[in-house]
C-alpha cells in the first residue's frame, strides 16, 4: 500500500499556478514592465496610453473568448477538447 493520495486535473492545475505564481522570475519580470511602462508613460502620455488600451482591450477580448469557450468544454473529454 502506498501513502500517495489520487489528484485531480483541477488539483494539479492549482498546484502548478501556485508552483509558477511564486516564481522570482515572475516577479521580477512583472516589474520590470511596470517600470518600463510608466516610464513610458510619463515620457509619452497620449501615445503610449493608445497603444497600452489598445493592447488591454485586445487581451481582454481574447481571455473573455478564451472563458466562453472553456465553459463550453468543461464537461468534453481531452480529444473533443483538443479538435477545438
């Protein structure tokens, strides 16, 4: 008999985005383009915030796209899942 315990798909998906959330590398890379942003944003005020609202409202679009499509899928298996 062995100790180990069975874990599910969404167990091992939370204990991956925790595993990544505490990541050094994330949290530098993380400010360093809040740094670089606001930098560029009190350089370029009207410029910089066009694109930055561009690129929000384009990332927006797709992670909305992205839950839609994922609560459609919830309860398919991986090989429906996979052809879309």
């Amino acid at each position: 008999m062995s100790n180990e315990t069975a874990t599910t798909g969404s167990d091992s998906i939370t204990a991956s985005v925790t595993a990544v959330a505490g990541s050094k590398g994330l949290i530098i890379g993380n400010g360093l383009i809040s740094i670089i942003i606001g930098v560029l944003l009190l350089s370029y005020p009207k410029g910089v915030l066009v694109t930055i609202t561009f690129f929000l409202g384009l990332w927006l679009l797709l992670a909305g796209l992205a839950q839609i499509i994922g609560g459609f899928t919830a309860n398919l298996d991986g090989g429906s899942r996979a052809a879309l």
